[in-house]
C-alpha cells in the first residue's frame, strides 16, 4: 500500500492527466482528486449534498451570489479560479483524505500555479512526493481536445480524433454505441471549454501561469518528465515511475 503520499500529474491541458490518474489510482488503489471535475460537478449538481455545502461556504466567505454561474463564467473562458476559491476545494478533500487509512491520493490539475503550490503547503503541511509532468505537442493536445467526448452523468471520457503524426499514435477511444456512455447508458458531450478558441486561451494561461510550477517541483527534487506519445499504450511507463519512486522496496 502506497501510504502518507501524494502524487500530482502535471502537463498542459489535453495531455491526458485524467485519463492516466485514474488507470494509476486503480492499479494502486489510491484515489485521484480532479479539481476541474470537481468544479464542473459543482457546476453541474449545486444541490447535491457535498456540493451545496462548499457552495454555501464560497458564497459567504468571498460575498459570490451565484456560485456555479461565477465558476462556469472563468472556466469556459480558459482562465483559472482564484487561489482563494481553490484552497476551500482543497481544504474540504483533505479533510476527507486525511480519514482513509492510506492517506494517498493523486492530484489532478492542482497545484497549477506556484501560489497555489506555496498555500498548498503551508495550509496542509503536506508535501509533494512524486510530480510527473507530461509533456505534449500543442498540436496534438488540440486535435485531441476537439475530439473528446465526456459522459454527462459519471465524467467517463471517450475520444473520436485518431491521432498518427510527429510520433504520437494515439488511436480513438469510441464507446460501443455512438454517443453513449458504456458505463452508465448516459449522453456523451463535448465540454464547453473544449472549443478552438477556448482550448487557445487554457494553452496561453498554462505557458504564462503553470508551467513554472514544474520548475517549483523540479527544484524540489521531485520531478518526472514523461511524454506519453502512444496514449494508454505508454502507461507502463507511469506505472514504474511510481514503482520506482513512491513505493519502497
Ligand atoms: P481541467 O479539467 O483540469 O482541464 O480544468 C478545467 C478548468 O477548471 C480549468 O481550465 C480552470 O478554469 C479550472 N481549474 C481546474 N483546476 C484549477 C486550479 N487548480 N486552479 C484554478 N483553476 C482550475
């Protein structure tokens, strides 16, 4: 068991971060945070339980009106949640995290700037044991973000782009019946931050704003650089990173 770790997978948007956290979160039975999932469920189900208390606590501590309309407003622009915002969102999954006998997880999408990566540590007096960051031609990424395809109801992702130039060979991920989830028999549906024009602006935040979080890691000492150029085919490689670097022999 992979015990008191944490583990980020960084890299630009579409380098396919959700997709390898969750293969690795199965494999080593450690549970993977998306804070951009995270934020669309809030988006998508205000009144579930869990979401309608964080919502409660952002509207009064930050004076936000609509929560869900607010957050909907930056992320289908490309841009990013303040860090303020984000610390609640990290505060109420370690308050879960911190309950589980392995106190493990993988992070999805934080830290994505080095403010983040500072109040990460000084609220949570945590640190970061292993952060691989995928890297991944912008081409390609957009190609691959234009076909992607997102299960509405359980988030399951599906890719219509069959990708084989410049040494990626990426083949397309279709569910058995075309635009229905194989999971859960839901619509599948593009993301509205998955369009050209957005997908430019979440490439340009990432270059200005979360790409020096990688140097931040790498003077830590902790650090993998991946490329990942055959999609699922390469996941071999993640896994002995981890073997190698988070579980001791
Ligand atoms: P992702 O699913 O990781 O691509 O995230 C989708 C969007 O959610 C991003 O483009 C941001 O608008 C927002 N988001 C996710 N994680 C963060 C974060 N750590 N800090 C700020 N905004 C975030």
């Amino acid at each position: 068991m992979i015990k008191n770790k944490i583990l980020i997978l960084m890299g630009p948007p579409g380098s396919g971060k959700g997709s390898y956290s969750k293969k690795i979160s199965l494999k080593y039975k450690i549970p993977t945070y998306s804070t951009g999932e995270h934020l669309r469920n809030i988006i998508k189900s205000p009144n579930s339980n869990e979401n309608s208390e964080v919502i409660s606590t952002i509207k009064s501590k930050f004076n936000i009106d609509n929560v869900p309309s607010y957050l909907s407003n930056i992320i289908d622009k490309g841009g990013l949640i303040s860090k303020n915002i984000m610390d609640q969102l990290m505060i109420s999954f370690f308050s879960q995290l911190s309950k589980s006998d392995a106190n493990s997880c993988i992070l999805d999408g934080y830290p994505r700037t080095i403010e983040q990566a500072s109040s990460f540590e000084s609220t949570f007096n945590r640190k970061i044991d292993l952060a691989i960051n995928i890297n991944q031609d912008y081409d390609i990424i957009t190609k691959k973000l234009l076909g992607r395809r997102v299960c509405t109801n359980c988030f399951t992702g599906y890719n219509v782009s069959h990708i084989n130039e410049k040494g990626y060979v990426m083949p397309s991920l279709l569910p058995k019946k075309e635009g229905v989830c194989d999971k859960c028999g839901s619509s599948l549906s593009l993301r509205a931050d998955d369009t050209e024009e957005v997908i430019k602006e979440r490439l340009k935040t990432y270059d200005l704003k979360s790409k020096s979080v990688i140097d931040y890691y790498d003077k830590k000492g902790v650090l993998v650089n991946s490329e990942m150029k055959r999609g699922y085919d390469d996941i071999d490689i993640l896994y002995k990173i981890v073997n190698e670097r988070l579980i001791s022999i």
